[in-house]
C-alpha cells in the first residue's frame, strides 16, 4: 500500500501544524499534568488516520473489458434508479450512486474505456454526501465518456459534507483506459454513473463495491 499523490501536501502541512501545537502546548504547560501527553497521543492517531485516508492500495489490475462497467470507486450502492440526466443527456438514464464514506479509499478510477466527450465543475453546497439533492446542490464534477461503438456514459464525482476539494484529472477530448486514475475526492463524497436504460445491471443497493473489483453492469 502506498499513499496517494494527493495527500502529500496536507500530510506535510499537518505534521508541521501538530508539531508546532503540542511543541507550543509543552512549552505553556511546562511538561506538568497529563494533558501534554494525551494531546500527543490525540495528534499521532489523527495524523495516522489521514496518512490512512490517502492510503492507495495495491490491487490486481483486471483485464480491460469494453463490454463492462467497473466501480470507479470503493463505497456502497445507495441508489440504483431510473432517472432524468438533464446536464448532458437530457433524457432518462439508469443512476447508480456509490457513497464513499472517509473509511473508504478515496482514489476514484475511470469505469470504462474511451474517449471524454465532456467536462464540467460545479461549485456548490457541502450537503451530506448521501442526499438525493447532494448531485445538483453540492460542489461536483460532471464527465462523460464515449466508450467505442458503444454508448456514452456519464460520471459524477461529488463532494459531501466534509469533503472540500474535488480533482479530477479528465480533459475534453482526452482518451482515457479503464482502471486509470479519474481523479481524488478528499474526506467523505459520493459517485454517480448515468448508464443507458437497457444495460445489464449487475449490483444491488446495500452492496459494497470495490475500484478494480466489481463490476456495475454489463453494456451488452
């Protein structure tokens, strides 16, 4: 397991901050009392669990397969819907939400094979990540790839209510491979896919998915 490119710069600036409080705290305390040490204590498993968070784990790499869908995050299913997709489609698509909650890996990967038809941020509300309204109020990416003699399929990367900062790395125009790199959404966020109405789903709502593990639904 290593840890993902996108948390160096806060793991560093949270060091420096932490040393700084509990070095501050021990000077004004005087090393007396059992507090100094319990704030110690508090910072290491803090700075802990973030180097945590951005952990990027190590898995197999599947076979690229252009007839499937493949998480692009690891989370749980929390919708699997008809609904109207009014940004690009403006018609009906099947939604499928993965929550993603700060336990999870927050690395998120591209669920196809193609080429980025389009790309758009939307700055936002913070919305608890698993509310309905959270796609349209909240801070959110919308990309949409043409998978080849396929189909297009839309991906929307969310923020929730602890999240502030969405990356992703997709440009218009931009060919992209399954299982590659998306982008990075930090501390708690959700992922929505706009599949076509007549594909073969392959998920349940309650389910856990996994990047590089589970496959959504099947384009065939």
């Amino acid at each position: 397991m290593r840890i993902h490119s996108e948390g160096y710069s806060i793991l560093k600036v949270l060091f420096i901050f932490l040393v700084l409080m509990n070095v501050s705290f021990w000077a004004l305390s005087g090393g007396k009392g059992y507090m100094p040490s319990v704030l110690i204590l508090l910072s290491v498993i803090f700075f802990l669990f973030t180097v945590w968070f951005f952990r990027k784990p190590d898995r197999v790499l599947p076979e690229v397969n252009d007839q499937l869908v493949f998480a692009p995050a690891d989370g749980k299913i929390v919708a699997a819907e008809e609904t109207d997709e009014t940004e690009y489609f403006s018609d009906k698509r099947l939604k499928l939400s993965i929550f993603m909650s700060p336990l999870n890996v927050h690395m998120n990967l591209y669920p196809v094979s193609g080429t980025v038809k389009y790309y758009r941020y939307h700055p936002g509300k913070y919305i608890v990540a698993w509310h309905p309204k959270s796609s349209e109020k909240n801070e959110h990416s919308t990309l949409v790839i043409e998978v080849p003699g396929k189909t297009e399929i839309l991906i929307r990367q969310i923020a929730g209510a602890v999240a502030r900062r969405i990356v992703t790395y997709a440009k218009t125009g931009m060919p992209v491979v399954q299982f590659q790199e998306m982008g990075f959404i930090k501390f708690g966020s959700r992922v929505d896919l706009y599949l076509p109405l007549d594909v073969k789903l392959k998920v349940e709502i309650g389910q856990k998915v996994y990047g590089k593990r589970t496959v959504l639904a099947s384009l065939q």
